[in-house]
C-alpha cells in the first residue's frame, strides 16, 4: 500500500482486476461472474487510530463485514441491544 496522507497515517491501494487474475479469481462467482470483475477495481484503504475512553466505559464495536466472509453477524442495527 502507498501513503495517502502522512498526518493521518492512511495508506492505501487501488488493484485493477481485469489485470490480477489471482484476485479476481477470489470473488469470482460469489455475487459477481469473471467479466464483470474485469471491468472493476480492488480499493483498499488502511488506518491506524488510537481511540481512548474512561476506564470502565461501556463500548460497543460497529463494523461493516464483506458478506463473502463473515456469516452469522448482525447486519441491521435494530439487531444491537442496548447495555442495561
């Protein structure tokens, strides 16, 4: 990955599929066939943060997941129940 911003620590890559034949193999057929992922692009970002809170704070993690990966994971957010 390349740098995009210095201050901010993000780095990230832009990967054209109809050229990387290793990758577009990977998502092949999943939602979408070979020639339409030959007219696409892999965009990758990369940040590191430093969040800090109070001690015994009550956190939650929101994530948005690739549905090719991940299975069983709430995806609306009517699914979060609040801390008691």
């Amino acid at each position: 990955m390349k740098p995009i911003s210095d201050q901010f620590n993000i780095k990230g890559s832009v990967i054209d599929l109809y050229q990387n034949e290793d990758i577009r193999k990977e998502f092949t057929g999943k939602e979408k066939s070979d020639e339409e992922l030959k007219k696409s692009v892999l965009v990758s970002i990369y940040l590191t943060l430093e969040i800090k809170w109070k001690k015994e704070a009550k956190i939650v993690e929101l994530a948005e997941r690739s549905p090719w990966e991940e299975q069983g994971i709430a995806h609306e957010l009517k699914d979060i129940v609040p801390f008691e």
